[in-house]
C-alpha cells in the first residue's frame, strides 16, 4: 500500500531513477588498453579445455591478451550477444557470494549461453553423502564447464578428479581467488595502461599498500601471485598485516620471484600519503570459517590524506574497514573493480569452452 507521502512523491515525480549519478566512480573507459595491447589469440589457445585453478597458472602474454578481450566486450557488450549459445554453465556455490556468483552467470548470460545454478549443498545429493567427485562425473553430462565455490580448499580437486569439462575456481576456503586476482590486475591496467607495456617508465610504477594478511586471505594470495607475473609494475608493495608471521613463506617466494613486496615497518597512516593504489581486504579465513581483519587499526573515510590521485581497491564485501563516505570520491575505484570483473569472466568463459573465434579478428 502506498502512502500519501509515496503518492506525493510519485506525483512529482521523486521515485524515478537517477541516471545522472555515474555508476561507478574510476570508470574510465578501456580504449586505451585496446590501443595498446596488439591482438594476437594465438596466446589464448593453451586455455581451451583448461581447469582454472590457481593465478599461478597464467603468464603475461595471456593475461593481457585475455584483458584485451575484457575490454573489447567493455567498450561494446552489445556487439557480443551469442558466442555461448548452445553451451551450458553449473555454477555450484556451496559458500555464499553475491559478486562472484552474479558475474560469472551475468558473463555466461550476456555472451548467449545457459545456466543450471545450485546456491545450497543441502539441495543436492552432498546431503545424502555424496561424494564431489561423484558429483563431478555427473557434471560431465549436463553442462561445458563448472564455475565451483567453497569453503574448503579440498573441495576443488576433488571435484575436478572426475571432470572432462573445464572447471574454474572461484574461491576454495583459504586458498586461491584466481579470477577475483584477474579482475583486480585488470582494474590496475585500466587505471594506468602506461603499466602495460613491456618498459615501465619510473614514474608510472606504483607503489601499493596491501592491507591483509597473505596466508589467511585467499584474495590476497591470488593477487600476490599474478602480481609476480608483472614485477616490473611495482616500485614496491608495503603489507601492512600487523606483522602476522604465518605468511613469512609466501612473502620470502613471492621476493624471489622478483616482486618488491616487504611488511612495513612504519605505520599505515604515516604511509599512506606516498601509496598510489591501496588494497584493502578484511576477511580472513579461520579453518573453514572466517573472521574480520584489521579492527581499528585499518580503516578507511574520506577524511585521511590520500595521495592525489590514488586508488582504493577492496574485493568486497565491505565491513567497517571502509567507509561508506569514500563511495563518491575519485579514490572509489572498488566498485568499478566489481564491474570489469564481469567482462574478465566473459572473456576466460569465450576461451575455456573454445569460442573465442567468434570474438577475435586475430587468432
Ligand atoms: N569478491 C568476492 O569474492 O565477493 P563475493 O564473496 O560476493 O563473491
């Protein structure tokens, strides 16, 4: 029932929506990568048929050819309404998500295809007993490629013991993002395509702060590691994760592997003044739960002295970490960071299921 003061502001018309309000803030648009990146599919064969499991798993060349891709459906969705026809995608989610979940089946939605959708174990045969490997052999039969999440990092090989189609990971417990990973880098490139190139230029590299604990956050592990994959981006990366020592081990690889990650040794507010990119997360998972990071010592508002200029990711979803305030400010680059997350799972969608000669001029 609508009240008289609904009515009223019905009449004058105060209920419609507001197309002036962008919709998201740091949005720039992805032509820039298009002019930069030389399309070349040839570095997107190795991906057909291929399990997604880790961020480990992808070098420079097929990372950016599949960014290209992203920003090719970006720059013109609508040119792009039919490569999935015909193809089927399950997307198990035994563990809640809004962004993962509504991404992937928008992706698969928006380039043609359909979806069988499981939200709840408790709906399938896992609640009688089954086995996900026994789950997984019947996969084969239904669908061209599973999209699984769960809380327990041994659920994805398991399940993918018994797969003939591709399987993508989209959160396994503590383990690995490796998509959330992808559409962060990606935002990165769109912010500053200057970092693409195969010379970085000193004054483009960035320096980051990385607000997390790499060992209990899976999104900051993925995103660690495809960062190894670019170490040159970087003038360095601070992880401020009050000195939590359990991540001392990916720390010491991910060095090796020539990135310039180190903890901080000052605090983050005397930091924060120098940081181009903040990234901040506050999930942290504990056995197969999780609890919030950080307390009182990370948090962020409008009021603090960002660099001009810089950039907050967060993977989301958001608690008191970060405040609501910074939602219209230029450093809110989080929700565009949600957005492109749909174009990058097209793009990884079109090549697992060998589609991409629908969408490339170049392969
Ligand atoms: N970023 C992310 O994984 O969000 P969801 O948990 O909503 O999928």
């Amino acid at each position: 029932m609508v009240d008289q003061q609904e009515r009223a502001k019905l009449v004058a018309g105060e209920n419609a929506v507001n197309r002036e309000r962008p919709e998201v803030y740091g949005d720039s648009h992805p032509k820039e990568l298009l002019r930069i990146i030389v399309e070349d599919g040839e570095h997107l064969l190795p991906l057909e048929n291929q399990h997604i499991l880790s961020a480990d798993q992808f070098d420079q060349k097929t990372l950016l050819q599949l960014f290209r891709l992203a920003a090719k459906y970006e720059s013109n969705p609508e040119r792009f309404s039919t490569p999935l026809q015909g193809k089927i995608l399950i997307s198990a989610f035994y563990e809640p998500s809004t962004r993962t979940r509504l991404s992937f089946e928008s992706a698969w939605h928006r380039l043609g295809g359909d979806i069988m959708s499981i939200t709840d174990r408790s709906t399938t045969g896992i609640a009688k007993g089954e086995s996900l490997s026994d789950v997984g052999e019947m996969f084969n039969n239904y669908a061209d490629c599973v999209v699984l999440r769960d809380t327990q990092e041994k659920s994805l090989p398991e399940m993918r013991s018994s797969l003939r189609i591709p399987i993508i990971n989209a959160g396994n417990g503590v383990d690995e993002h490796p998509t959330q990973a992808m559409a962060d880098l990606y935002t990165i490139f769109k912010w500053r395509p200057a970092l693409v190139k195969k010379k970085v230029l000193k004054k483009d590299k960035i320096k980051m702060g990385l607000i997390g604990v790499p060992n209990r956050m899976r999104t900051v592990r993925s995103l660690l590691k495809i960062f190894s994959i670019f170490p040159e981006m970087f003038d360095e990366i601070l992880i401020f994760d009050n000195g939590d020592e359990s991540s001392d081990e990916i720390l010491e690889e991910m060095q090796e592997r020539g990135l310039n990650v180190k903890r901080a040794t000052n605090s983050f507010d005397a930091c924060l003044p120098d940081l181009d990119v903040i990234y901040i997360n506050a999930i942290a998972w504990v056995g197969d739960s999780f609890e919030t990071y950080g307390g009182d010592d990370y948090k962020l508002d409008a009021s603090m002295p960002f660099k001009e200029g810089a950039i907050i990711l967060h993977p989301l979803a958001r608690g008191e970490e970060l405040a609501t305030d910074l939602d219209s400010t230029p450093h809110n680059w989080y929700f565009s960071q949600a957005r492109g997350a749909v174009f990058v799972r097209m793009a990884l969608l079109t090549c697992l299921v060998h589609r991409k000669g629908r969408v490339l001029d170049v392969i």
